[in-house]
C-alpha cells in the first residue's frame, strides 16, 4: 500500500483554526501581473480601493505585492498567532511576513504554470475542517477576524496559495518518492536500539536560508519568535504561521524522538533544556531551528506520568482554627463515607449527606499534573478506590479514582514509519523546488 501524501506545504494551516466563510458569492479570480488568470477557484479582488494598491511592497517577477497586502497579511498574523500587536511586534515580524508573501506568488505562479485547478469545493471541505477544529461557526471566525482589522481578502489568498501549492507538490514530487522494505527495517531496528535511550516529545519551528544576507534575516526573525513564545504566544500557532518545515500544518509538532534521531546540534540543546521551555534558535547547515521539549520519558515503554486518571475531590469543610475535637469528627466524617463508597455514580448523594461537606464534578488529569507526594500515592491504586489526603487549610480532604487509563508506550509500527519516510522525502523535494523558484525569480523589494 502506498503511504499517504499529508499536507506538506511549508505554510500549510497557518490559520490556526481560522478561516472565512467561502460562499459561492465570491469573485473567482486573483490579481498577477496587474491582470487576472483562472486556477478553479480564485480570491476576490473586493475590497481594494484604489489608493490601497498605490504603494508597493515588493515585485516578484513583475506579480504586485501592495503595501495593503502585507499590512493585512500582518494583522491576520497578529490575530491568529497569538502575538500581542504591539508596533514594535508588528514591525518586527514584517520582514518575515513579506518573505512569506513572495513565497505564495512564487507557489501560485508555478501553479499557474503547471495548469493547476483549485475547486471551490475542496475550498470548502478544508474551510470546514478548520472552522470545526477551532469550535467557531464560518461566521463566527468572519466577525473575530473583522474585529481585528482583517478583511477576507487576506485569508483566501493565504488559502489559495496553500492550497496551490499543495498540489503542486503532490503532482510533481509524490511519483517520484519511493521507500524501501530495507529503508522501513533499518528505521525499526534503529528504534530497538534507542529503546532504552530517553525520548523526547518535541515540536519545531524551521527557517531556512539561502544565502549570508537571509542567514542574518533568519537569525534576527527566530530570535524574535522566540522572544514572542516566551512571552506567551502559543508554539502551535507561531509554527504554523512562520515554520517552513513540513511540520507546520501540525503546529510544528514531530512527536517522540530519541536523542539518536536528531541532529548533533539539536540534540545537544534538547538534551540540556527543561520540559515546556522553547530553546534559543538552533544553526544547521542551511537554517535555524526553535525546539519546545513539551515532555521527556525512559525508552518507548509506558510512560507512568502520561496516565490518564479521572477523579473527585471530596472536601469537608473544616475552618483553619477548629479544634483537634472538631478534626478528629471530620475526619470520622471521612472515613464513614470512604467505607460506605460503592460508585462514583452515587459519591454526590452520599457527599450530601453531610452538612459542609462537597464533591467536586469528575475531572480527567494526566498524572504529570498531579504534585507529589499525592501523585505518587494515586498511581498505586486502581479505579474505584477512595483516597483519603488528610487535612488541608480547606478542611478533611478525600481523592477519589472513578476511571484509570495507564499509558501503553509508543512503539511505532511498520506503516507508520514508512509514511514518515515517505513525506520526509516529499517535504525535502518541495523545499528544494521553492527554493530554486526564489533563485530563478526576479523579485524586488521597496
């Protein structure tokens, strides 16, 4: 069975859950070289006023990018990144935004050239598919955008040229990509090895560079970036809209990893950074990289703090200056009602029995959540236990474990591994081909 082409645009889903209302009202066509070219379904040019389009960003072989292009572009950044719009945040991030835009005219200028058909229906599956990921209806996401400045103009075009490109990709790079039974069996036996070695669960941002003059760019933009993650924009979203790695439509995320599969110089920052921090951008040969250890486990076994546990905490309400008489009751309180314990079903009627006392709605919590030394107690039990916690500066306080999942490991399988393989090599052909399309093209910047 042949693997399966994800979606490997470099800017792919960098909506982050956003996106317009595609009605069958919209205008099918796109303003290139000051005229306008059919592609199946095209961006409607309303909206552009005439002073607008005056001022020129950047020319990229002889295709317009308006200043009203990029000062939208960078707004519906600010809206869906989770990057507070500040004016020193919105001029920072205008450079990467603008290289962003040259990217798109090169994708839907080779897709013009190659005669690739966009539908308006496959517009609106992925639309639908983005609009239900992000809990919002079409309108919904219409009106948040539009409180924030962004006319739609801005978000079909990013779609389009996502779209685009996309299937340029699978035409021309797909059919050549092959992977071997040997290739599969080396990666599996190279997994046994690192089974012991510790993993890594991580997600990455990756901004490459072509020549000294963008390594500078592109060492000053993921600076940046990260300055931006850790003052509190979400790594997924930042991913998905600046990320030139495959990884992008995911919000960068690459799973578990061992210490082996990466990179010397990756692997010597992972291995040295705390879980839920963003690293300092990483060189490579031809790029920076930004990894965020989101957790760190032994080998591919089952990980004890990825157990799933869902409980109810029972308080007894207890003032902090009653007497050792007053607890000792309590306390009598809690044990009555832990030996009367038969389901979590029926724990909040036996909860209201007794005056002051409360059972919190159930909660699922993975046990990394969970403190020590409580979580260290909870994993010993199963589900259906009543643990009593002692007293708090709440009162006597109870836990108990209504549903228990523990956590299999992650042995990765023969199919998996080959789609991995098999869009690794897809994704390295179509960062090559923009690449050569940015070294072909005449692009001029203002």
């Amino acid at each position: 069975m042949r693997p399966t082409l994800t979606t490997l645009a470099s800017n792919t889903s960098r909506i982050h859950g956003l996106c317009p209302n595609l009605g069958a009202s919209l205008q099918k066509r796109l303003r290139i070289l000051g005229s306008v070219f059919l592609i199946g379904f095209m961006v409607p040019t309303q909206g552009y006023a005439a002073n607008d389009v005056q001022g020129i960003a950047a020319i990229v072989n002889d295709a317009i990018i308006s200043r009203y292009d990029l000062d939208q572009r960078v707004q519906l950044v600010m809206a869906t990144s989770g990057i507070q719009a500040t004016p020193e945040n919105v001029e920072r991030i205008r450079e990467q935004v603008l290289r962003s835009l040259i990217d798109e005219k090169l994708q839907l200028q080779e897709a013009q050239r190659l005669e690739i058909k966009v539908e308006q229906e496959e517009l609106d599956a992925a639309v639908d598919a983005i609009s239900q990921r992000a809990g919002m209806t079409k309108d919904q996401i219409l009106e948040y955008l539009a409180s924030n400045g962004v006319n739609e103009t801005a978000l079909y075009t990013q779609i389009l040229a996502d779209t685009a490109w996309n299937k340029v990709i699978s035409a021309r790079f797909a059919p050549l990509v092959e992977v071997g039974k040997d290739e599969v069996t080396e990666v599996m036996h190279r997994i046994s090895q690192d089974a012991e070695q510790v993993q890594y669960q991580l997600s990455e941002l990756y901004l490459g560079f072509d020549n000294p003059a963008q390594e500078r760019e592109m060492s000053v933009g993921a600076q940046r970036l990260v300055e931006q993650m850790r003052a509190g924009a979400p790594f997924s979203a930042v991913a998905q809209q600046f990320s030139q790695a495959a990884s992008a439509a995911n919000g960068g995320d690459i799973g578990w990893v061992s210490e082996r599969q990466l990179p010397s110089e990756i692997a010597s920052v992972v291995s040295a950074i705390s879980v839920g921090t963003v690293s300092d951008p990483i060189r490579t040969h031809n790029g920076f990289y930004v990894m965020q250890l989101r957790s760190k486990r032994e080998g591919l076994g089952p990980n004890p703090l990825n157990t799933q546990l869902t409980i109810i905490q029972v308080i007894l309400a207890l003032s902090p200056e009653a007497s050792q008489a007053q607890a000792q009751a309590r306390a009598q309180q809690a044990d009555q009602l832990r030996q009367q314990f038969k389901t979590c079903a029926g724990l909040p009627d036996q909860v209201a029995k007794i005056p002051g006392a409360e059972a919190s709605a159930p909660s699922t919590v993975t046990a990394a959540q969970i403190r020590d030394p409580m979580r260290t107690e909870l994993l010993k039990h199963e589900a259906g236990t009543f643990i009593p916690a002692g007293r708090t500066q709440r009162g006597i306080e109870a836990i108990v474990i209504c549903d228990r999942k523990d956590d299999l490991g992650n042995q990765p399988n023969e199919a998996s591994i080959e789609n991995n393989l098999f869009n690794q090599g897809v994704s390295m052909m179509a960062r090559r081909h923009l690449r050569d399309l940015r070294r072909d093209a005449v692009i001029e910047m203002r």
